[in-house]
C-alpha cells in the first residue's frame, strides 16, 4: 500500500468483470507481515481481500489484469472512524455509564457490548450508500 499526501494507493488484481462491477483482489498486510522475521514471529498478518469498483472502464479490463486501486484519503479517514473509533466511544460511554449504575462490572460489560449491536445493523442497514461513499477507483 501506497500513501501520497491526498490519496491511499493499493495494488491489485482482477478477479472478475461483470457490466457494472470490477472484482479486485488486494492483499492486506500488517506491518509485521512485510518484515524480515516474519517467519519466525506468529504476529505476520496476511490477508486476501476482495474490493468491488464500479465498472466505468468498459471492456478495458480483464481477469488477470494487475490495477492500483485509489481512494482519497479523506474518505479513508472517514472509513477508519466509522469502523474502529465510533464503536469505541460507544462502547467506552455506555461501559462507564453502565459500571456506575450497575454493581456488576461483568453485567455492565456484557451489556455495554450489547450497545455496539444496533450500530453495526445500521452499518450493515446503510451499507448500499457507505459503498457509494467510499468508492475505489482505479488509477494509472
């Protein structure tokens, strides 16, 4: 993965081509996963994962075709909070506010896990437009 001061870059390839989506295969690596020890150390994190772009390139590409695909980096900040620092403060807010009106620490924990559930069905309910959100494209 490749950052600029405006843009995240991250190589790929097509897996498939379909009229109105582009299939795209990239690897996400941890920062251990590039390192020279990773064979020795059991924190190498490798992963395959597939990326849908709208198809606005016609029959320009094909399976098998390596591609860079491009999101600006607002969006990738964006993407970030949604994803990891939102459900933390929800998650932080109603563990402190359920650890003082409870007497359990394990219920107030077990129920402050509960909070998370209806903010991941409204992701999961708005996926169609966070998709047209954070559009990849593919770059030159």
């Amino acid at each position: 993965m490749e950052t600029t001061r405006n843009q995240i870059r991250h190589p790929g390839k097509v897996v498939k081509v379909e009229p109105e989506e582009l299939h795209v295969r990239i690897v996400s690596m941890s920062a251990c996963a590039s390192c020279h020890a990773k064979g020795v150390c059991t924190a190498s994190d490798m992963q395959d994962k597939l990326v849908d772009v709208k198809n606005i390139y016609g029959e320009r590409y094909k399976p098998g075709d390596d591609v860079v695909l491009v999101l600006k980096r607002t969006k990738g900040r964006s993407a970030v909070f949604l994803g990891y620092i939102l459900p933390f403060l929800i998650l932080l807010v109603a563990l402190v506010g359920l650890s003082i009106a409870l007497d359990s620490e394990g219920m107030a924990g077990l129920l402050a896990l509960s909070f998370l559930a209806p903010y991941y069905l409204l992701l999961y309910k708005y996926r169609h437009k966070l998709k047209e959100r954070f559009d990849f494209k593919i770059g030159e």
